[in-house]
C-alpha cells in the first residue's frame, strides 16, 4: 500500500466502526506500522478527531426544553382529538336531523292524513274506461313486469288485473267478464307468462290434454316472441266471445 | 419499543433522542432560539407522519432526516439568513501537518456557519458518530462518493481553520501583552 492510498483510508476509517472492510483495514494497520510519516498523520488525524467530536457535542441543552417539547406534543394530541370529536358531532348531528326530519314528516302526515283526490281518481277511472289496454301496460311497466299483454283480447271486457300466485310464482292475471246475460257471466282468466317462469312448451302439450270440467284452458303463445305465453282459463263454449273480431262484429 | 403510532410512543422519542436531535440543530442553525424551534417542529412532524415510521431502530436517521427538512425549508424561505458561501469549496484544503488542540465549542460554531450546509451537514452529523457513511448518505439523498468528497474537503476546512484562529487569537494576545509592557 502507497502513502496516498493509506491517507485515504485514514480518511474512511472511524474507530470502533466497520466503515472499512477488515482486509483494508489489516493493509492499512501493516502500512502504519512500517511508514512513520503515516502513523504520525494517523495519530493527528485521531487526535483531531477527537477534539472535534467533543467540541461538536458540546452543546448546552436549555434549561426546561423537554418539558416544553412534552407539553407541544400533548397539545397537539388535544387538538387532534377535538377535531376528531368535532367531525363525529358533526356527521351524529347530521345523522340527528336527518332522522328528526323524516320523523316529523312521517308524524305530520299521521296527523295530517290526506284528502281523497276525487279529481284524479275521476280521471284515472275515466282513463281505464276509455283505454283499458293502456292501463294494463301502465300497470306492467310500474310493476317491472315484461310479458306483454295479450293483444287479441277485448279490453272493453276487462274487469280487473293484479299479480296472482301460480304455483308459488306471482304472474300477472287479466280477468275479462262478459255478460251473456245477467244471471252468469262469462269470465276469462288470462295468466301472462314467461319463458324464465314456466316450461311454456310442456304447457302447450299439457293443455290439450286437460279434461273440461266446469271450464276450458287454452294456451295461446306472443305472435312474433314464443317467450311469452298467455294461460286462458275460461267458462263459455268458446273463448272467441273474449277476441277482438267478437266486438267488431258487434258494433 | 411499542410504535402503535399514539403519542405516548413519539413521546418516547423525546425523551430518547431529543438532546441528540437539539445539539444537531443547534450546529446547522447556530442558533439556540432556531434550534428548540426546529426540534419543537421535528417532533411535532414526527407526530404528524408517526405511521411513516415503519422500523423503530431508524427512528433517530428519520428524526434527523425531518430536522434537516425543516432547516432548509426554513433557510429557503427566510431570506433574512445568509449563508456565507465559500468559494473553491471543490478543491481540497491542505491538511494541516499539526494536530488540534482542544477546540472552543463557540469557535468551531463560527467556523461551521463558514461552511456551505451540503458540507456543513455531513461532517456534523460524522462527528455525532452514531451515523454511518452510509446513513449520511441516505439522510441526505447523495451517492455515498459525495459524501466522503465533501466529508474530507469539510474536515480539512475545519482543521486549517480552527488551527488559523487559534494562531490568529495567540498573536493577538501576544501583541496586546507587548503593548501592555
């Protein structure tokens, strides 16, 4: 090892430190013992060190400053939990009114209860009257309800709709009524059915097969979409009194 | 050490480390009002980030490294400090051929505030001695080659100075003495 290569180890190196690797630090060591000049350079670069390194620490520590640091960081740990708190209160409160609202509303309207709108019933029956088909799709599209309605039947017929269980499934049924005379009416129940509900093809072979007691069941399948079926159980000869030509063949 | 990330544990940081962290701060700044300023903010930092700190055996190199943050940003922003700068701080003192006697604190301060801070920096934090070569590094974000170049240049600036003083105030005193006579 050359002088200059060993001053710069002398630089790196740090007693009680691992900041030169052993083999360097053996090269240097054997270095120091065999060049005076060195060693001695070594010795002031120690010593330097030394005074330095006391000099650098030597910094008088204020009288109180951890207690002052205590006291900002617990101040600091206050703060933090009062927004914390403050942002609870704020969505409690918000929570508060909003279920204070909604109570008062509901209160108010059982106080409060409203008017019958004749008006608006008046209009709606009159509605239904003068286009009943319009009034099942209505019903159908507010009930998220798919199939179709059959477009074959008399809707001046129609005497009332709602959703009825059909071997535990709710369906939507048509009842059309007509008056052959006054003492027994005929009556049509059309079942609006799907292909995601029932085995509509097995329904069309089934029914042919039903004996006719007291009533008739026909299936009828959607013109142009065989999703969709119509379950007609019926009283009468025929159903054909329920279809449209029946109608216009009367007027 | 329990670092489940309340102030009980940054607390234990004070009582740990705050005498380190206030010596460094007093020998960036030289000042001792700075100096309890900028350790109030590396703890109050310290506080904020308290879930950064994932290893607690590096929590002195992370105090440091959010001191050293706030000095400069400070420095940055007022611009009533100045820092002397030096000029051909690149080339190398020469090393003085005599060891230094023991070293007044308040003068080796003045020498410090010479000194550019990426100079001033690493040999502070050299002679603090539980930081590494590679710690510096690390704190200051530079190869660890930069490091030793301005480790030894600061060094040898501190030597050449420090012996020029003491030489400067014994030659004072020795006139004085004449003129006394």
């Amino acid at each position: 090892m050359d002088c200059r290569t060993a001053q710069i180890l002398m630089e790196l190196f740090r007693p009680g430190t691992a900041e030169l690797e052993p083999s360097e630090a053996e090269a240097l060591d054997r270095h120091l013992a065999d060049c005076p000049a060195c060693a001695q350079n070594a010795g002031h670069e120690r010593q330097s060190d030394d005074q330095l390194k006391t000099a650098m620490r030597n910094v008088s520590i204020p009288a109180g400053l951890p207690g002052r640091l205590s006291a900002r960081l617990d101040a600091m740990q206050v703060a933090e939990k009062r927004r914390r708190l403050r942002r609870i209160a704020g969505s409690l409160a918000a929570a508060a009114a909003v279920l204070l609202a909604v109570f008062l509303g509901m209160d108010w309207q059982r106080k409060h209860p409203p008017a019958v709108d004749l008006d608006d019933l008046r209009s709606c029956f009159n509605a239904e009257v003068a286009n009943p088909s319009e009034g099942v799709q209505k019903w159908l599209q507010e009930n998220k309800l798919r199939t179709p309605p059959p477009e074959d039947f008399e809707y001046h017929f129609l005497a009332h709709y709602y959703l009825a269980d059909l071997q535990g499934k709710r369906v939507p049924l048509l009842l059309f009524v007509r008056a052959k005379d006054a003492s027994s009416p005929d009556q049509a129940r059309v079942y609006l059915l799907s292909a995601e509900q029932f085995d509509l093809n097995a329904l069309a072979l089934n029914s042919q097969d039903v004996e006719s007691v007291g009533c008739k069941v026909e299936v009828l399948f959607h013109p142009t979409d065989r999703r969709y079926a119509y379950l007609v159980v019926y009283t009468g000869d025929s159903l054909e009194p329920f279809l449209k030509s029946v109608r216009q063949a009367e007027i | 050490m329990g670092f489940a990330g309340n102030s009980w544990s940054v607390q234990r940081l004070v009582d740990e480390h705050y005498v380190s962290l206030y010596r460094y701060a007093y020998r960036l700044s030289g000042s001792v009002a700075d100096a309890e300023d900028l350790t109030q903010e590396a703890f109050c930092q310290a506080q904020e980030k308290r879930h950064q700190l994932r290893d607690p055996a590096r929590a002195k190199n992370w105090l440091f490294s959010i001191l050293r943050n706030a000095y400069l940003h400070r420095v940055r922003s007022d611009k009533l400090h100045h820092l002397t700068l030096l000029e051909n701080m690149e080339e190398m003192p020469e090393l003085p051929s005599q060891p230094l006697p023991a070293v007044d604190p308040e003068r080796l301060q003045q020498v410090l505030k010479e000194l550019p801070e990426v100079f001033r920096t690493p040999v502070i934090l050299y002679y603090f001695d539980e930081f590494s070569y590679r710690d510096i590094a690390e704190q200051m974000d530079l190869p660890l080659g930069t490091v030793m170049s301005r480790l030894a240049r600061a060094k040898a600036y501190l030597r050449s100075r420090l012996l020029q003083l003491e030489a400067e105030i014994a030659a004072d005193g020795q006139r004085r003495a004449t003129n006394g006579l």
